[in-house]
C-alpha cells in the first residue's frame, strides 16, 4: 500500500515532464522558409514570382495560340473560297481584324487603294504602286512577328536563371546549417543531413521554375516559325493577287485553287 502511494506523485511528475518537453520540429520545406534569414526569403520570393509569371505567360500564349489558329482557319477559308478581292475586303469591313492573315490581307489591299487613289504624296509612299505594297507587307510582317515573339524573352530569362536563383538559395541555406551546426558542436549525420536537406529545397524549386518555362519556350518557338512561314508564303500570293489583278473563280460547290481557276479580272476594280 505504501510503494502505491509513494509511486504516484513519482508517476504523475514524469507525466507532467514528459508534456513540457517540447518536441523537435520537424525538417521540411516549411521549416526551412521559417528559419531563413532576409537572403534566404527574398530568394524564395524571386521564385515564386518567376512561377508566376511563368505560367501566366504559358496560359496567355497558349490561348492565344488556340484563338489565333481557330480564327486564321476560318478567315483563310473564306479568302480562298472568295469570288473577288471585294468580297474579301467587305468580309474584313463586317467581322474586323482578328487574326493575322486578315491583318496582313486589310492593311496590304488599303495600301493598294490609297496610293492608286492619292500616289505617292509623301515621302513615305515614294515609289509605284508595288514598291509602296511591299514596303506595307513588310511592315505588317515585321509587326506580327513581334507580336508573336512578345514574352519569349522573359520565358527565355527565367528558364536561364531560374535553376541558379535556387542554387543560390542551396549554397547559402547550406552555409548558414553548418555555422548553426559548428556553433552547437553536433556534428553528427542525424544533425547534419536534415539541415542541409532543407537547403537542397531551392534548388530543387529552382528547377521547377525553369523546366516549364524552357518547354514553353521550346514550344512557342517553334509555333512561332511556323506561324511566320504560313504568313510569308499567304504574303507572297496575296501581292501577287493585289498586283496582278487576278482573282479566284469559284462555284457554289467548289472552290478549286489551281492555276487554271485563276483568271485576270480589271485592276481597278479591286482598287
């Protein structure tokens, strides 16, 4: 009876230590942001921020890309089942410009109108009737090709920078570990590898930041040169049309696009 009731204060104190011992936190991602200095943080930042613009430039592109092909195909149908110019250019007036090929097809037939109507009344217009068109094909192609290159260099920068932004992170988590680790005089593995591996974190980051945005850049690259090769060969038969004065002769059944469906109508006429 005795040793039960001289056991149970004993019993009760080592309950009462055993919940004021606090436990050691636990190594983790988390734990390492929350025991970083300003260095540490700021960096973190910068990548979370690089993430951000990252996918917000992948989705916006990406979208446009889809609009750009939906809204080309349709406009492109349309021109080559077009009996005349003048009903491509009414179709413009009524819908608007949407979409590069019918940017190209707008400006290049208003520049064949307005210098056949006012000739080359500024220096800007010098030239005949062709040289003014090309020079505005020209100027419409180097306008979309900006236009499609627009982000492509901040994809390229973060995809460049994003991996050595975390290893910094890594280099300077791992340097302050080990001063905290000198400084307590654990050197052991169980000490060492949780610290560290925390730090390890950033570079890790690092890689997931760029890896998307290097394959997107990769992809809207590639999209890009394509979109610039089917805008370069469309230029080319649209001057031809605009210069020459020649037209599509279609059916209600058929719209063909060999050479012998192509007849001469009056140049004028399309001006």
């Amino acid at each position: 009876m005795t040793d039960t009731v001289t056991s149970t204060p004993d019993a009760a104190a080592l309950a009462v230590a055993h919940t004021t011992v606090p436990s050691a936190p636990t190594p983790g991602f988390g734990h390492f942001i929350a025991q970083s200095d300003a260095v540490g943080q700021t960096l973190f930042a910068i990548l979370v921020i690089m993430s951000l613009i990252s996918w917000a430039l992948i989705v916006i592109k990406g979208v446009a890309l889809v609009l750009r092909q939906r809204r080309s195909k349709s406009f492109l149908d349309f021109f080559w089942n077009a009996t005349s110019l003048e009903a491509v250019q009414h179709e413009i007036a009524t819908h608007g410009v949407q979409e590069p090929f019918a940017h190209l097809t707008s400006h290049a037939m208003h520049a064949q109108t307005h210098h056949a109507r006012y000739g080359a009344a500024k220096l800007e217009e010098a030239g005949s009737g062709q040289d003014f068109l090309t020079r505005t094909i020209k100027k419409v192609l180097d306008e979309e090709t900006m236009r499609l290159e627009s982000g492509l260099t901040v994809l390229a920068t973060i995809g460049a920078t994003a991996p050595f932004v975390g290893l910094f992170g890594t280099v300077w988590g791992v340097y302050h570990a080990l001063l905290a680790i000198g400084a307590t005089g654990a050197g052991t593995l169980d000490k060492v590898a949780g610290p560290v591996g925390e730090a390890l974190i950033m570079t890790g980051l690092g890689l997931a930041v760029a890896i998307p945005a290097v394959m997107a850049y990769n992809w809207l690259t590639r999209s890009n040169r394509v979109w610039s090769a089917r805008l370069d060969a469309f230029a080319f038969e649209l001057f031809t049309f605009l210069s020459t004065g020649q037209t599509l002769k279609t059916t209600t059944t058929e719209a063909p696009r060999s050479a012998a469906s192509v007849r001469p109508i009056n140049p004028q006429a399309s001006a």
